[in-house]
C-alpha cells in the first residue's frame, strides 16, 4: 500500500479545484458573455494543467 503524503494531497486538491474551477467560471461566461469570466476560467485549466505536468511526486 502505497503512503500519500501531505504535500503530493495538497498539491492534487489544488489541481482539482482548478480544473473544476475552470468550467465553472467559463459556462457563465459564455451564457452572459462576460470576456473576463470566459478568461478566468481558461487561465484556471492552464494554470491546473502546468502544475500537473510540473509537479510529478
């Protein structure tokens, strides 16, 4: 059984609240046509991307 530690946890929480984040804020973007929303949500899902591909425990 393998051990999951306290940072590699906290980094995958991170990751996924991100890429959860993303399409939350991009929907309500589209719908209202907000540029702003539309952005926040796509620089969440590069920004969980980038951290996935960087951070490999």
């Amino acid at each position: 059984m393998t051990v999951t530690w306290g940072p590699d946890r906290g980094v995958r929480r991170t990751t996924l609240a991100l890429a959860a984040a993303g399409p939350a804020l991009i929907a309500p973007g589209l719908i209202v046509g907000s540029w702003w929303l539309i952005g926040a949500g796509v620089w969440a899902v590069i920004v969980a991307i980038v951290i996935e591909l960087v951070y490999r425990p």
